[in-house]
C-alpha cells in the first residue's frame, strides 16, 4: 500500500489551534487575486510533517500560495500559507503546514474557523508588469520573498487547485480533540496566468517545516477569483487512514 | 471479440530483493499459460518512477521475453511514450522492428504521451508539447520502419539521411494504436487509422459514445501510416471463478487495489497548469471508484468479475458496443495469489472464451 506520513499530532495538540465548535460560518470571498508556486522538494526533507492519516505525495511537493483578498467579513487581508501536496486516501490534498496573515483579525478568525496554523505579519502581494512578488516578514524578519515570473495568460480551466486539510482541536462527541478538517473551497476564475516559480527567500522554520528544503519549482500561477472558506464538512481521525476515519458533520452545499 | 492481458508490474512493498524478480516471473508464467489457451495479445506499459503502481519501464525488454516463451500470443507496447525526453524516435523504431523480428511478427505498436507530472517532471519533458511530440512521432514511425533511407526536419527532433535498421518482419510494418484516456483522444486515434487502446474504465455509455464517434472519424482518415489500424480495445478486471460471490469479491479487490495505487499518482494537472492536459484521464472515475481498500461497494458495471455467466454477461455488452477487444489487468499489488489467477485464465479460456470465438479454442490447454 502507499506509504503513509508519521506525523502524530495528537502528541504536541497545544501547539495547534483550537475551534470553539465546527459551525464555522463560510466567508466569501470575492475577486481574491491568488499567488501559488508548486515546488517539488526531496522525500526526506518532509519526513515528521505530514499526519500518519495521510499519504505523501509522489514526488513529495509543495505550494506556496500569496493571496489578496480584497474583500472579506474581516476586511481586506492578505494571506500567505505554506501546503504541502498528499493524499487523503484517493483525493489530493494539501496539508497546511504555516501561514501568516496580515492582520491580527484575520489570524484570529482563520485559526479559530478553519483551524489554519495562522499567525500575524507582514504580507505583502505586489503585481509589476513582468512579474508578481509575494513577500512575507515576520518579527521584522523575511521568511518570503517568492515571485511568479513572466506570468502568460492561460485559461482558468487549464489551473486545478486542490483542497486543503488542517490540523486543529476541536469539540467532536463532546470532547475537544486533535482532528483533521477538510477545507475545500470554491473557486470561480475570472482570469489566469501562468509562468515561472521563483523563490529567493524561504525561512522554513518560520513555517513550521524546519527540515523542508525546496528543490525543483514545477509551476506558478496568477489567478484572480471569486472564491470563499466554506464550512466544515469533513473531519477525519488524524491516526486512522483517511478511508477509515472520515466523519461527515455536514451535507454538501447547495450548489454542488 | 478478442481477449488480451494488460500488464503494469504493479509491486507492492517493501521490496526485497527477489520480489520484483517473483512478480516479474509471474507475469511470464500467466503469459505462457495465456498463449496456450488462446488469448490475442500481452500488452505491457512503459511507465517510470510510478511507486506500487507499475514497475514496468522497460517494456520492450519483458515483452522480448515473453516472445521468447511464447508461439502465438501478440506483443503490444502498450504504450511507447512518444515524448523525447522519453524515447528518442530512432530508437523507438529500432528496438520495435527489433521485437518485431524476435517475435516472429507478433508485434503491436501502442503510441502516447504519458499523462502524469512524475514521469514528465522526472525526464525534464514540457507537459505543453508532448500531444505535439506524439503526432511527429506517430507520422515518422511507419516512414522509418519501411523507408530504405529516412532524414527528417521537425519541430522536436531531426536527423540526417540514414539507414534505420532492421526493418520489423511485419509488412509493412507492424499495427500502430495510440492510448486513449482523455476526452477526445479517440478523435486523434481515428483521424490518424490508429487503433484506439482504451485505458480507462469508463461505463458503458461514455464508451459508446466514444466508440461510435471513433468508427464514424476513421472512415474519412487520413492513415499516418500505411494501412488503417481500425480496431477498438478496452481495459478491464479479470477474476473468473466458479462462485460467483467469490469472483465478484476477488475482483473488487483486485479493482479497489488498482484504482487506489493509480489515484495516488500525480496527474499532469494536479500540479502543472497546461491546456494541453485539460482533462484528468481517467483518475476522476478511478476516485470516484476507490474509496479506499477496504472499500465494499464499487463500480461494478461491465467488470470482468464473477462466475462465468455474470462475466460472459458483462462482455457481451462491451460487444454490443463495438469494442473488439478487451484486455485484462490480472493483478494489483499481488493480492490475488498467483494460483488463482492461473486458475482464473483456465476457468475463463474454458468456461467464457468460446463464447466469443470465431473459431475452436485450445480446449486441451484450458483442460490442463
């Protein structure tokens, strides 16, 4: 069978965020303009980040994604996260490894929502006419400078995102617990690029990856779009394989 | 209605030194019991760097030697990835006119681009041009098998006049297919007089439609190579067992084992955004299917799994389709036992083959 991840995360559980409930309300999220480099990155430098619930993707990556939202119940805010590419059972997923938001409210929200592993600093998300350039400081300290270079216009069609998968605790059977949440929103294109992954600066401590190295940049893509945090409808056994320990909280939206 | 097998090498963890020896060998025997009783073709995959899922990358080399075991089975590349990075086109022509001889004239030439970012990512190949690749490709390929002297100018590879040798025994060459996974690929297969080699485990109404659209282009194609390859083969389970539920239950499990290993594959699109790997081939239906291992309820419509009947049943509808072939995966990460997918190819040959037989089958071998 595929290998798994041996991240145990209900060993170190106060270090993740922890939800009041799993009755997030979804936020949309219109006309957010989206960052994300694909980085391949060796096997062995992802060892210990990745629930044993999980498997690994082949060959192990990872998406760097800077994002502008402009529009938000929190107000405009910019968003950095680090995923890394697995596999919850057959679906591809992304394991949200760190992320930093640029404003305390949205880090609050999205840490207690989502149970995204969010802290606050400096985001920036900066378009010039050859390249778009996300930049992220912590502490007064880059932890990433990252860039989409010579962006070519594609067809939103042509660009798949994947959904992610958090960490948290959380009240489930009326304990509050590790688990893993399946985030999965929903993305209208309104116009796309593509072009070349560049990374000048990546402190991966500073996302909760000390041992990650990035290796071979795969791709990168611009794309503006209406998108959304919708609410939880998935939460899975961080111990149990994926197909095992799915639970179903909620029925799927309306429009799917 | 011909019957083939379909191999990927799939091998499971860990590997120890005489697994993938055991498994290969496997494989041998099931071809040389499969030749003796009857079925059309082996085809073996060209897939690289693909973890459990298919340790077959060097497929010329496993179909050489089941030539050398076998008299009349046929030997498919099933596919040659037509992407340079890959496979340079001189050397495609040389090794399959090669096999071609070895095997006496029994070889089936299988086209593609390969559809996941681990093998284009691994070989450097840009997933933009590699449709374009395969069309240079596929229009060469019958021009350096049966040309005395062939020189060429292209967009992905050139070559000065030269001698390609040896020519296949075949003439004039050997029956070309192209792998058809992607919405539309059937198109291409038929405009080209491509045999259409169905890799996917679409229902039955998807495939009619592709089937019927297939037979209604090639009527008006213009053959890249010398003779219109007008066949349509598709991809299927086999577990034949005298039990029913047992069959059904084996095949499942083979399935569920299959469709797992391949949705943990990364399709070009996953990762790279490209117009040109629009579609996911088939690992949106192979998810919807594997739920996981353990899974207890799957797609079961048109599977080769069961008793005779309820197989006899599911093959006579691919028939009335249009298809007139089906290739069978026997195996997934080993979990059928190598004895019961013998007596599996036995049960089959003797209880569900004559069926479907133009002419008598080799009872005495299915009797053995």
């Amino acid at each position: 069978m595929p290998l798994y991840g041996t991240l145990d995360i209900t060993q170190d559980s106060k270090r993740l965020p922890t939800l009041p409930n799993l009755d997030t309300e979804a936020w949309p999220l219109p006309r957010a303009e989206m960052m994300q480099l694909l980085i391949e990155v060796p096997r062995s430098s992802t060892d210990g980040l990745l629930p044993k619930a999980m498997h690994p993707a082949l060959p192990s990556y990872v998406i760097l994604a800077v994002t502008k939202y402009s529009d938000s119940p929190v107000g405009p805010f910019n968003l950095a996260v680090l995923r890394l590419g697995s596999r919850a059972g057959a679906h591809p997923r992304g394991f949200l490894l760190g992320a930093v938001a640029s404003t305390d409210a949205a880090a609050l929200e999205l840490r207690a929502r989502w149970g995204i592993p969010v802290e606050a600093g400096e985001v920036k998300f900066v378009r010039r006419h050859d390249r778009v350039m996300g930049t992220v400081k912590k502490d007064g300290r880059t932890i990433l400078d990252c860039a989409l270079v010579d962006p070519q216009p594609v067809s939103g069609s042509d660009v798949q995102y994947i959904n992610w998968v958090t960490a948290a605790n959380a009240p489930l059977d009326g304990t509050t617990q590790p688990i893993l949440i399946q985030v999965d929103p929903k993305y209208t294109f309104h116009k796309a690029e593509r072009g070349k992954a560049q990374v000048a600066t990546f402190d991966p401590a500073a996302w909760n990856a000390p041992t990650l190295e990035l290796a071979n940049a795969i791709v990168g893509t611009c794309c503006t779009v209406d998108t959304d945090l919708p609410r939880i409808r998935f939460v899975m056994d961080p111990l149990k394989p994926v197909f095992q320990g799915t639970r179903r909280i909620r029925e799927s939206r309306a429009d799917e | 209605m011909k019957f083939g097998l379909f191999y990927e090498i799939s091998i499971p963890r860990p590997w120890t030194a005489e697994k993938e020896r055991t498994v290969y060998n496997n494989c041998l025997e099931q071809v040389k019991l499969a030749d003796a009783l009857g079925f059309e073709h082996v085809w073996a995959v060209e897939h690289h760097f693909l973890e459990e899922y298919s340790h077959c990358s060097a497929p010329e080399l496993f179909l050489t030697a089941c030539a050398m075991i076998t008299k009349n089975i046929k030997v498919g590349h099933g596919i040659v990835v037509c992407v340079p990075e890959f496979n340079h086109p001189i050397k495609i022509a040389e090794k399959t006119a090669t096999l071609d001889i070895l095997s006496g004239g029994r070889l089936h030439v299988g086209t593609g681009r390969s559809a996941t970012w681990t093998e284009l990512g691994g070989f450097g190949a840009n997933p933009d041009t590699t449709k374009k690749s395969w069309d240079e490709f596929v229009r060469c390929l019958p021009k350096m098998w049966t040309q005395e002297t062939f020189a060429y100018q292209g967009e992905f590879w050139s070559m000065p006049e030269r001698t390609i040798l040896p020519k296949p025994y075949q003439k004039p060459h050997p029956p070309m297919w192209v792998a058809v996974t992607s919405p539309g690929t059937e198109i291409d297969a038929a405009d080209r007089g491509l045999g259409s080699l169905g890799l996917s485990f679409a229902g039955f109404d998807e495939q009619e439609k592709k089937i019927k659209e297939y037979r209604r282009r090639i009527r008006h194609c213009e053959p890249v190579g010398a003779f219109v390859n007008e066949q349509v083969a598709t991809t299927n389970f086999l577990f034949c067992h005298e039990d029913e539920k047992t069959g059904v239950e084996m095949g499942k499990k083979l399935g569920n084992t299959f469709n797992y290993l391949a949705t943990q594959l990364i399709s070009t699109r996953e990762v790279f955004s490209s117009p040109s790997y629009q579609s996911l081939g088939l690992l949106p239906a192979l998810r919807r299917a594997a739920t996981g291992p353990d899974a207890s309820e799957q797609q079961t419509e048109g599977m080769a799994y069961g008793d005779p009947a309820r197989i006899i049943r599911a093959i006579r509808k691919w028939e009335s389709l249009g298809v007139d072939c089906v290739n069978f995966i026997l195996n997934a990460n080993e979990v059928v036992p190598q004895d019961q997918v013998m007596a599996s190819l036995r049960l089959f040959a003797k209880e569900v083959m004559p069926h479907f037989a133009k002419k008598p089958h080799t009872a005495a071998a299915a009797a053995e």
